[in-house]
C-alpha cells in the first residue's frame, strides 16, 4: 500500500501556473484562460480529500496533470456509422464556438474548480436544434492515469430528441478519474442519458450539471459493473 497522500498548502500561484500551462499548450484565448483561473481559485484540496483517496497519494500542487482519452468518432449501438451527436475535441469546438465557453459551468461537486481549471483533454457534444434520430450515440472513453480531468459539454439544441450512451472502460486501480458532465438541453428538448463503467479498476466520480431551458426534459440512467475499493 502507498504512503497516505501529503497535501500541500493551496497555493494561488501554484494554481495559476497549472492554468497557464493547460491553456497554453491548447492555444486558448484570454477569456479561457481567465476562466480557468478563477476556476482553480475556488478549489479547496482540504475539503475533498478524506480516507478514501488517501492511498492515492495525491499531491495537488503537481500541476499539470495527465490528460484522458476518448475515442474521438461516435457510433450507434447497432455498430453502424453514426450521424450524431457531433464530436470533437472540447478545445476545437471553443475555437470554434466562444460562446460555448458559458454552457462549461460546474455543479455542486468540490471536485469540479478543479476540472474546470486544470483539463487538458475535454469533449464535445452537439445535437443541432430539430434532431430526431432512431439509432442512439455512442462515445467511450479510454484508459486514465494519475489524476485525469475530464469535462463533457452537452449542447442540445430546441426541440431535439437523442439518445446517448457515454461508456468508461478500463483503467488504473491507482488512478483517480473526474468527470463533469455539463452544458445546455435547449426548450423542448428530450434527452435520454446512458452512463455506463465497464467493471472500473479505478476511483471515478461523475458531476453532472445541465441547464434545462423551457420544458426540456432528460432522463438518466446508471450502470456500474465491477470494480475494486
């Protein structure tokens, strides 16, 4: 067993950095980087880490962190080509759409300052106003390592209706995984969500936090198979 995690002091500078360093590598524009910023400014080690993530040996003050993967292409369960949602990268679609920067808030959870600040690999998820597809979206994730910082922003446009499955698969049992599942359903919309962990070898908490606008509406569903404390 590792040695219990030493926390060191919060410090704003060190934070900072971390951005600053994240940011950079993925060329973001100042209103990202600020964003990130007061992000880490809000993230408080001391009430987040307990027994339970002592034997990760967590050292938060060791910036950057690793980045996740997922597979970047989507498919329908049947196997078949998918058309939606659209996605890519969470840094493509902010160059190519500032203003999704609003839809990426976060939650209740203590964990997601630090998602929000500190990611390196993110993803987007777009479903056009009107979409009405039969066949559900797939998105699977691959492995993590060390600390792994995941934000997922959901944008659904008026009156759409999807299906999505997001799939976890794999991973190090010395890994702590964050996910924060964000963004925007717009009015009218019906949205069915799929979470599904595939017998996890890792520590994973999932946020979700999404706006629904008028009368939208999203059903959510859990699995987890496996895994090891």
């Amino acid at each position: 067993m590792s040695e219990p995690a030493v926390v060191k002091e919060n410090s704003a500078e060190n934070y900072e950095e971390a951005a600053r360093s994240a940011s950079k590598a993925l060329g973001e524009s100042d209103a990202e980087l600020e964003k990130r910023i007061e992000s880490l400014a809000e993230f408080e080690p001391g009430s987040v880490l307990d027994n339970r993530y002592t034997r990760l040996s967590l050292d938060w003050a060791s910036m950057p962190v690793s980045a996740s993967k997922f597979d970047e292409m989507t498919s329908p369960v049947s196997g078949a080509a998918a058309v939606s949602p659209a996605a890519c990268r969470l840094s493509k679609r902010l160059k190519e759409n500032p203003r999704s920067l609003e839809n990426l808030k976060g939650g209740a959870s203590k964990w997601d300052p630090l998602v929000l600040g500190a990611w390196q690999e993110g993803v987007s998820l777009v479903y056009k106003a009107g979409h009405k597809e039969e066949r559900a979206g797939y998105v699977a994730f691959g492995d993590a390592t060390g600390l792994a910082l995941e934000p997922i922003l959901l944008e659904v446009g008026d009156g759409a209706e999807a299906e999505l499955f997001l799939h976890w698969r794999g991973g190090s049992d010395s890994s702590l995984r964050l996910s924060l599942l964000t963004g925007v359903v717009g009015a009218g919309a019906k949205v069915k969500l799929f979470i599904f962990n595939d017998e996890p070898a890792y520590h994973h908490s999932i946020s979700i936090n999404l706006r629904l606008e008028k009368e939208a509406k999203v059903e959510l569903f859990g699995l987890w198979t496996g895994g090891t404390w």
